[in-house]
C-alpha cells in the first residue's frame, strides 16, 4: 500500500514515516502544499495522509484540487485544528476520514487501512481468495487457517493483489505500490517477489498476463 504523508513539522513527518513503513507501507512525503498537490496529481497511492496547515498551499485547497482533476485517493485529514468548522471545511472539500492532534500511532494504521479497503470495494475488514484470508484490519494473512509468514515486500505485494482480486493488476501500478519513488529497482525484482510469493501460497493463485500484470484468483 503507497501512501503519500503530508506533514510540515519536520519531526513528526518522520516518525510517521518510520512507523507508517514499519507496518509495511510504502511511504511518499511532502512538506508544503505545493508539492502535495504535485504529488497527488501525478502519482498513484493508496490513500493520504493530509494535514491541513501547510505552506505555500493549505490542506483543504490541495484536496480540493485533486477532487476537482478527478482524484478519488481516500485522504485522511491530520490536524491540530480541534473546531467543527474545520471539520466541515474539509469533509466538504473530499476528505474521507479525520484525526485530530495528539493521536494514537495505531489508530491512523487502522484508519488507513480501512479506508484502503473500503475504497477498493471491501465492505468486511476479511477479504478471502480460497484458502488465503487477509485480515484488511490488522494486515495479517492467513493460509488454510494458518499463520502466513512474508517480508514487507511479499505482503506488499499480495495485500494489493488480493484487494483487487480477479483483476488484472497492471505491473507498474503493482511496482509502484512496492517500491517508494526514490528506489532503485531492478527489472526483474517484481517477478522475483511473485515467484517467492508462489513457493509459499501456491503456483495456481497468482496468474501472469504477459505484456500486462497479475491476478490473484481462486480458480484452479
């Protein structure tokens, strides 16, 4: 999951980031509106992370800016703005969530990944794919009921295949939302993961569309 954090306060963009990765996310940050705006309307993420006094450009104009080219990215709003008025401004501008200063690390995990998974049609927080079951909530897998074990690239990887289930995941949407923006990647890093990912769930889950992606299916 590619998440882009736009935070000013220099200190705690990068605690979020640190903790935000810890929990296998892949992590853009942007310090001022401007670059926000940029961001939002020329990458492709997950979701965002927004707070709403930046410079150059405030929060809720940047959100309105990606509402209005189109961008339905689900933004959580994280601010130390405590009125209702402010809430009202940005749930009108598009937000989809909203977090208010001091907060729980946990709780924007959990946040995050919900509005994730409701954004890519998952109403119950347990996506299943035959005998793989992923817990959108608390980003756990489990395989015919047990425990599955993978490095934050393969969770990566999977958690996006298995959101968007029997559809064709183009492969550089996929490498995008493995790899932060400033990594160098090797070709065939992609398939090395996908065959990793096939020595441990099964060759038949994950099918290969030559010249396009992967799909995650049941079908045998």
């Amino acid at each position: 999951m590619r998440v882009l954090l736009v935070e000013d306060d220099s200190d705690l963009s990068k605690r979020l980031a640190a903790s935000l990765r810890a929990e296998n996310f892949v992590v853009d940050v942007a310090i001022n509106g401007e670059d926000a705006e940029h961001a939002g309307l020329t990458e492709i993420y997950d979701a965002a992370v927004l707070d709403l006094g930046l410079p150059k450009v405030d929060g809720v104009s940047v959100l309105r800016s990606w509402r209005d080219a189109g961008r339905t990215v689900p933004v959580i709003v994280l601010t130390a703005r405590d009125g209702w008025p402010d809430k009202v401004a940005a749930f009108k501008a598009g937000a989809d969530d909203f977090v208010t200063k001091p907060f729980k690390m946990e709780e924007l995990v959990l946040r995050l990944r919900a509005v994730v998974r409701r954004s890519t049609g998952h109403a119950a927080s347990q996506v299943n794919c035959g005998a793989l079951t992923f817990d959108a909530q608390l980003g756990t897998f489990e395989l015919d009921g047990l425990p599955l074990k993978l490095t934050a690239f393969e969770w990566r990887v999977l958690s996006c295949l298995i959101l968007r289930k029997e559809t064709i995941v183009d492969r550089r949407e996929l490498t995008e939302r493995v790899y932060e923006s400033d990594a160098d990647v090797d070709s065939n890093s992609l398939e090395v993961i996908v065959g990793r990912l096939r020595k441990k769930i099964g060759t038949t889950f994950i099918e290969t569309t030559r010249g396009r992606g992967y799909m995650l299916t049941a079908r045998e």
